[in-house]
C-alpha cells in the first residue's frame, strides 16, 4: 500500500452548497469554515434555500406571549446577567400569586395564548412552589400554554427538592408544564461557561435535562448566547450538541440565537456583536441545524431592522410580542414590538405575518 496520504478536497462553498442542496448534514470543518468565509451574501443564499425547504409558504409566524419573571434572587452570579439579586439583597423580589394571576389576566385579554415563566434560582423555592403555581394558572387560564422553567432551574429546583430530573418533570408536567424555554445553554462548552457561569451546571446536565422532557413529550427550545468569550469553534460545537440530541429526541421546536448585552454585566469590556455577525450567525445555525424545524429572531436584542433583514438568512419566526420582558432588557435591550409593529415589519420584508401558539401551530 502507498504511504502517499491522500488529502481530503479543501472546503468549498461550491461543496457546501452541494451538502446543502443535498440536505446532507454539514461537518464541524464546515461550519467553522463558514464563520471565516467572507461573502455573507452566498452563506444568506443557502440558509434562506434551508428555510423555504423547510418551510416553502412566505410565512413568518409568531406567537402572542408574556414572560414572567417571577423572581429575580438568584445566588449563581452568572457574570453575563445583570438581573439578578443575591438572596438577601434588598431589591430581590418573588411575585405574590394575584401579581402572577393579574399578568396572566392581562394576557388573556389581549388574546394571548403563552405564558413564560422564568426566573432566578431561588433558594426558598421548591417543587411545591411550581406545582402550586401551575396548577392554579392552568384551573383559572385553561386556554394558555405554560412554557416555563429551562433546564437551569429545572435541575437547581430537583436538587433542592431532593428529587431526580423525571421525578421533578413528572411532577411539573402532571401540574401544568406543557413546554421548556432554551434558556441556560448560553454556549455548550464548559471551558466556557467555567469562565461565564462558574456556578451552573455542566454541558450534559443541560443536555441530559432536555433529553429526559423530550423523551416525557415535554417539548423545548434550543438557544445561544454568543459575542462574548466563546471562538467561532465553540459556536460550531453548540450547534453541533443541539443537532446531535435532536437526532435522539426530535424534541426542538425551534432554535434562538442572541448576541450578549455587556451593559450592566461583570463584563462590560466586551463590545456587543455586531448586525453583521448576528446575521452570519443566525445564517450558519439554519444550515448546521438541519432537522430542527424554526428559527427565531432575537427581535428584542437586534430591533426591527436587522430583524427584517434576517428574513433572508433561515428566520421563520420572530418569537412573542413579548407584554413584558425584564432579563435581556436589563441589559440594555429595550425593543418589544406590540401585534401590530410585528405584522407591520413581517409584510414590509415581503411575507406574510401569521399567529401561532407554542406548539406552531397556525391560529389564524
């Protein structure tokens, strides 16, 4: 046999684009060569090729939905958050049950169909808190979807309750949890989040949490906090971990990626991502995630312009109108679009505008 090693043909976007036309799944080579390949246009081509496979209709969907940020004490002291408060400290708050019921209320009457509910981890609250909660929402608003809890306080509300994850998710589910919020992946990649969220839990903790609901029926989000101190090799490998347990589970609703907001944070020397790598960002996601079927704007972080422009690079869905929002938007963030503005910029790029509720299925 010949010692000559035969190189592998170097990446192409011609090759790329035959994976894609394809629908063969891109490599970690391959999407780490995308972030370094210069001509965004041709990466917009091929993600926007990805979204009307996907989804042919010039649909953008979005859902009518309220977060609800029932507590901000939390003692992990992620240094990417600026909402949180310390247990102890004067500004912390846990909203009363009639303030949670009012919110919802004013949910309702708007025509609202979920609700988000998120938090900090709070050590006074334990599993019976939630049960309590969710059971009361879904008696009084039968009509809403409680989309509530990512995995960080799933597994932090397991372990102060002595629980396992199916013993918690069971119980949470058999009260009223109907779907799970992406939150806490920020980056799949624990050199990273060593340095981000020394605190939190492990990348298969999180992984491991996801896999269990999905395998319940209990369906989810995927996110991605990036811009920080994350390589482009670390985004890839996110993207790659969300892929893999899809393959298992098929559990994903939809995947949302977000550029870090350093104001107020402990890393306020960070210069915030541009529209520019937020776009090839969102672009590579709707290529390397394949089989999970939506891609949500961060229309809060990136506003209405850049928003629209990602219409063309794999976006089909511009998330919740969002009546309330308190944890990106303490840092900085402030653009939450009423039902109206939303439809408006959906038609203005060229689609047409259509609700949904949680599971993505058209209401109107």
């Amino acid at each position: 046999m010949s010692q000559t090693q035969i190189a592998e043909e170097p990446i192409t976007i011609e090759r790329i684009a035959d994976k894609v036309f394809a629908g063969e799944p891109l490599s970690f080579e391959d999407g780490v060569w995308l972030f370094r390949y210069p001509r965004l246009p041709e990466i917009a081509a091929l993600a926007n090729h990805v979204r009307e496979r996907i989804h042919p209709e010039r649909i953008v969907t979005y859902v009518v939905g309220r977060i609800i940020n029932y507590t901000n004490v939390c003692w992990v002291r992620c240094k990417f958050c600026s909402f949180y408060r310390v247990p102890g400290d004067a500004e912390g708050y846990t909203l009363s049950m009639d303030e949670i019921f009012a919110k919802v209320q004013e949910l309702v009457d708007v025509g609202g169909v979920e609700v988000l509910i998120q938090g900090g981890l709070n050590p006074r609250l334990k599993i019976d808190y939630y049960e309590n909660l969710f059971s009361a929402i879904r008696e009084r608003f039968p009509q809403v979807i409680i989309h509530a809890l990512s995995p960080t306080e799933i597994i932090y509300i397991a372990h102060i309750s002595r629980l396992s994850i199916e013993q918690t998710l069971r119980r949470l589910q058999a009260a009223g949890l109907q779907s799970i919020p992406g939150g806490g992946g920020e980056i799949l990649v624990d050199r990273v989040r060593q340095q981000i969220a020394p605190y939190k839990h492990t990348v298969d903790e999180w992984l491991n949490c996801m896999r269990i609901a999905h395998e319940m029926g209990i369906y989810s989000t995927a996110t991605m906090m990036f811009g920080h101190v994350e390589t482009i090799e670390d985004r890839v490998e996110h993207l790659l971990r969300i892929r893999e347990l899809q393959e298992q589970t098929g559990g994903f609703r939809a995947f949302i990626a977000w550029n870090f907001q350093p104001e107020e944070t402990e890393l306020p020397h960070i210069r915030k991502a541009t529209g520019y790598d937020y776009l090839r960002t969102v672009a590579i996601a709707r290529l390397m995630l394949n089989n999970v079927p939506n891609l949500q704007a961060s229309i809060l972080t990136q506003g209405p312009k850049i928003t629209q422009i990602a219409l063309g690079y794999g976006i089909n869905d511009l998330g919740s109108i969002m009546i309330e929002e308190n944890v990106v938007s303490a840092a900085g963030s402030k653009f939450i679009p009423t039902a109206a503005e939303m439809e408006r910029l959906i038609r203005d790029a060229g689609y047409q505008p259509r609700r949904r509720n949680t599971r993505y299925e058209l209401l109107d």
